[in-house]
C-alpha cells in the first residue's frame, strides 16, 4: 500500500494536525528511517512495537515504521494512569516503546521511569534510534510481510472489564477499511476531520488506516482552544467528518463559532459544526453507526446520509460487506467474518468465540422486516424494575429531546430490585420536577427516573479510556 500510495499519491498531504504537516512521500520516508533503526535494535517480523503518542505525525511514523518490517503495533492511550500503562506493557509483551515526552498535563517520562518489571520491555525511546542498518536490510524485511500478518493489537476501552487487546492483520484491515470507503464515499479527493484518538479502533482504522487507503487527507486538532481547532477548520476545509459529537460540543459554544465559515463539511456525524444546509432537523431520522475494537471498526452502517422515513428512526444501517450477523433470542448481536479480529492476544480462542467461532458483542439489537438493525443498549445495562425492562438508551433520548443530555442506570433497590436514575449534564440550573412531568408525556410510567442528579459539563466522571464511568455515577446517589 505505502509504495502504491507513494507512486500515486506523492506530495498529496496524508496528514494535516494543527501546526504539523506531513505528505505520503515524507511519511514514506520518515517511516523508512525509523524502521532502520528499528531493526539495529533488534526489533523485526512479530516484533511488539508500542506507540505512546497523541494525534500526530509521530504516531503515523511509528505505526508505518513498525508495519512496514512485520512488526506488531501496539498503540496506548495517552490517557492511561501509570498503573494502568504498566498493566498493558505487561499484557502486550511491547519489546520496544516510542513515546512522546509529555503530553498536556501527562509527564510520561516520569511514569515509565516507574516501570520496573515489564520483562520483554528492552527499549523506551523518546528520541529516534541511534542507529540504522543498511536500506537492504529494510527492503528485505518488507519483502517478508504478508497479508496474514499482525498488523496491530488495540485495545479495548476496558468499560466492562480489563480492557484486551484485539489482534488484526494487515489484510483485514486495509480491505475492511476499503469496504466502509466505498459505503462512505471517502476517496483521494477528500479531507476528513476526525476527532477519535488513534489509539483506539475508531481513529486507528476508521480515521487513519482509511484516510491511507483512500489516499485522502486527514485532518485533526490536539488544540484545547477551541478558537485554534476553528482556525484550522476554516483554512483547511475538511469534506466529511467522523467521531464524537461530544467531543466538539465546545467549538459549538466558542463565541467567534456563528460567523465561521465551515460550509466545506457536508458530509460525516460531526452534525453540530458541518454546513447548517446538512445538519439534519432531528438526527434520529439519520443512519447511526456500530463499532466496536473487535471489528476492527464499524460494523453497522448505511451510505445514505440523508433523512430516513419515521418507520426507520434510530437506524443503524446494516452490516457491512464481509460480517456474517446472528441476532440471538435474547438481543445480543454476534458477529463472524474475515474482518473480525483473529483473537484476544494471550487468551485462548475459546475465550474469544464460542464453538462455531461467533464473537458475541454484548450489544443487544432488533432487526426490522427491511434489515436495518437498531441499537438497545449493552447486555448488562438493561434496567430490571419492578419486573420491566428498561432500556437506558431510551430514556436518554428522551432527556435529549427535552434538550437535557443524560446518562442513565439503574439503581439497587429493595422494594423493585431497581429503580431508574439519569445524571443530567448542564451549566445551567434544572427544574428536576418539570422535567418528571414532562418526561410523563413521552414515557411509560415505570421508564420515567425516580431519582436525578446534575452535574456541569467537565465534571462528568470518565475512565482513562473515555468513556463515562459507571461506578462513579452510581456513588453520586449514593453521597
């Protein structure tokens, strides 16, 4: 793909991150000198290369430089505590760290320093290798890598447990990803601004591996001001966009963001700051995506990005092209397929797929007469009260359409086993009981939370992974 891309893409920018810019002909051959150096460090095919960098021109080097000699990449989140880095060195058998020094408030140096007892862990670089062997050397180290071969271990978010690091190959990668570009309609002439990290499947493949399949450009921000990231998004005038709507809720709320010219993004999920002409008037009526580590990306997904009739609201699409689907009596989607990872690395099949090597998601889903699927909830977050079934992606919609984000659970309880609780995220004051009643009118009486909390925007808990902590929302009921 690289030496394909090099011919056909050349100076076309493959990266554009803030102030960094990189083409596929400097990438190319900054890859080139790094994986050289790789090699006179011993490093080489199966070898565990980790990757401890931000959105940047750094983690593209590295992961090119560790794909291109068969080597294995390993991406870590620049959010992990120092127990929780050590925890993955240990699980991923890394033999060589590239990493940035710092990053924001994150002083990385400081907590590797700490790791001691990593035992495959032979070299942490925050500088480019000492040495390189000869460009034969390298040439005959490309020439052994095979389609079949580990590309990447990535890890999952750790939301339901220890997170695990699932194992996909270079061929299912690039043809999984060239699938979804065709569904998508990302080709060389684009420019996608994405906001997921790289480190995690949705920027990894769906952003960058994409972007390099496509020949694209890809565009992203590190910026925490959102003034900077619309800067950029005003000179550089990304096409589509893909990521966390939450993740750009602040340059919606930047006071220069009403007269900012952002009519180039047409395309993409990133509604809040595409061209107000394709926002839609209500984004339940257009396709959602599923994805998960696992997939190596999306899952579930449709091209058409335009209004759905109100039969098909809260739409997932349907599965995408290689995924054998099986909907099990109790919701669960399971999933088979060459695009589905080769396992969990260090566990045993068995612990991956049951005996007709189905992966069980733990997403619970129903499929409509027409195919398309539609999101519940995860298994384990089905509310049970009182005897009902409540679905917290339900309510939370609910909330939304009141204008009112939440995140809701169910809470113990001795008389209904549970009762239903949201957390409101807003900066302004919320007249809990008005939203009850209003609540009345849109739900069934035992769906509607007995019990509220609000929290500001940024005082949501998190885990290092991102995603919303659970625990720590049940012990706010519990204050």
């Amino acid at each position: 793909m690289l030496a394909d891309l090099l011919r056909r893409a050349g100076e076309h920018p493959l990266l554009l991150c803030d102030d960094e810019r990189i083409s596929y002909a400097q990438a190319d051959h900054r890859s080139a000198e790094l994986a050289r150096g790789l090699l006179a460090l011993g490093a080489g095919k199966g070898s565990h290369i980790g990757l401890l960098y931000p959105n940047g021109i750094d983690f593209v080097v590295g992961m090119l430089a560790a794909a291109r000699i068969g080597a294995v990449v390993v991406p870590f989140s620049t959010f992990l505590t120092a127990a929780e880095l050590r925890g993955q060195l240990l699980d991923s058998e890394v033999v060589i760290l590239l990493s940035a020094r710092r990053f924001r408030n994150h002083n990385y140096e400081q907590r590797l320093a700490a790791v001691t007892d990593a035992p495959c862990l032979r070299h942490v670089l925050f500088d480019p290798p000492p040495a390189a062997v000869a460009e034969s050397v390298l040439a005959g180290a490309e020439e052994d890598v095979d389609a079949s071969d580990p590309l990447a271990i990535i890890y999952t978010s750790g939301s339901t447990g220890p997170p695990k690091g699932a194992v996909h190959t270079h061929g299912a990668l690039l043809a999984h990803q060239g699938n979804l570009n065709v569904i998508r309609g990302l080709t060389a002439a684009d420019r996608l601004f994405c906001n997921s990290p790289f480190f995690w499947i949705g920027g990894f493949a769906f952003g960058l591996v994409a972007t390099m399949v496509a020949g694209a450009t890809l565009i992203c921000s590190n910026a925490t001001d959102a003034g900077i990231t619309l800067d950029l998004l005003e000179a550089e005038k990304p096409t589509i966009t893909n990521g966390f709507v939450s993740g750009i809720a602040h340059l919606t709320r930047h006071p220069s963001f009403a007269d900012r010219d952002l009519s180039s993004m047409r395309r993409g999920n990133l509604y809040p700051i595409m061209a107000p002409e394709v926002r839609p008037a209500d984004p339940e009526l257009r396709h959602n995506m599923l994805g998960l580590t696992e997939a190596a990306s999306v899952v579930l997904l449709d091209g058409d990005d335009g209004d759905q009739p109100e039969h098909r609201r809260g739409s997932y699409g349907r599965p995408a092209p290689g995924f054998e689907t099986r909907v099990l009596e109790s919701g669960e989607l399971c999933i088979r397929g060459p695009y589905v990872m080769q396992g969990y690395y260090g566990r045993n099949r068995e612990d991956c797929f049951d005996a007709d090597g189905w992966f069980h998601t733990g997403d619970l889903v129903r499929v409509d007469d027409d195919g398309y699927f539609y999101f519940l909830g995860r298994a384990g977050s089905m509310i049970k009260t009182a005897g009902a079934n409540v679905t917290p992606g339900e309510v939370e919609k609910a909330l939304a359409a009141l204008g009112y984000p939440a995140h809701v659970l169910g809470l113990p309880d001795a008389q209904r086993g549970q009762v239903v609780a949201a957390v409101i995220v807003s900066d302004a004051p919320v007249d809990v009981d008005a939203v009850r009643t209003a609540l009345r009118g849109a739900l069934s009486a035992f769906k509607v939370p007995r019990r509220f909390a609000v929290l500001r925007h940024g005082e949501l808990p998190t885990l290092s992974s991102g995603k919303v902590d659970s625990t720590a929302l049940i012990g706010l009921f519990d204050a």
